[in-house]
C-alpha cells in the first residue's frame, strides 16, 4: 500500500515509500516521503518530501521539502526547504529556504536566510546569528538527506 491513511485510531509507528496521509489518528511516529496531517498528531515526524499540517500536530520533526502549519503546531522542526505557518505555530524553526510567518502564526526561534513576518504574527527571536545557524543546519540537513537516500540505493 503505498498511501496509508488512518481516519481513526492511534498507530505506534507508520513507515511507507510514498505519502502517509493522518486523519483523525494519532501516531508515534510517521516516516514518509510526503506527509499530511489533518486533525491528526504525529510523534517524531521525518520525511524526504514536504508535510502539511492542518488543524493538527506533530512533535519534532525533519522535514526534506517544505512545511505548511495552518491552524496547528509543531515541536522543534529542521527544514530543507521553505516553511510557512498562518494560525499556528513551532518552537523552533531551521530552515535552507525562506521562512513566513502569517497571520496568527507564532515562532519561538526562526533561522533562514529570508524571514517574512507578517502583521499579526510573533516570533520570539529572530537575528543574523539564527539566521547563519538555518543556512549551516540547512547544508547539514541536505548532505545527510542525500547521504540516507544513497545508502538506500
């Protein structure tokens, strides 16, 4: 099966080659290309693609492609490429590509090399420092992503 999907109940562990789509279950932890969560609260989240989290949420995550939070949240998260939170929020963000914060959105630490903070959104702490440290963690991430999918080969 290549997209698990859950609509109710709560799963120990969830793996797949392709997309993991959580409705209405909690999972402890969720390892896919592409994940969605919707009403929905995942564990330790790690993915080769991007996750969508949607009135729902995630603990740490390891994101390869983008993160989308609308109306949700997620523990300490490291992104390889742009994140974007309206009505939500992480504590912490890492990200290679660009970071927005929308509307209702709330960040604890965001670093990336290009911050949008939008009216009505917080963040805690913001600088050029965290801003160096998302660029370096990004790299970081990237080099061990490409790593992992060569030993899988």
């Amino acid at each position: 099966m290549d997209q698990p999907h859950a609509q109710q109940g709560m799963l120990k562990t969830v793996e797949a080659a392709g997309d993991v789509s959580l409705e209405r279950a909690l999972a402890g932890v969720v390892n896919a290309r592409d994940v969605s969560i919707r009403q929905a609260v995942a564990g330790a989240v790690a993915t080769q693609g991007n996750v969508s989290v949607t009135q729902g949420g995630c603990g740490p995550s390891l994101v390869g492609g983008d993160l989308t939070i609308h109306q949700g949240g997620c523990g300490p998260t490291i992104v390889r490429g742009n994140v974007s939170i309206e009505q939500g929020g992480t504590q912490s963000v890492l990200a290679a590509g660009g970071a927005t914060i929308g509307r209702g959105g709330f960040v604890g630490l965001v670093a990336s090399p290009k911050v949008t903070i939008d009216e009505g959104a917080r963040v805690l702490m913001a600088s050029p420092v965290a801003f160096a440290a998302g660029a370096a963690v990004g790299a970081v991430v990237a080099l061990a992503s490409s790593r992992r999918r060569g030993r899988r080969s």
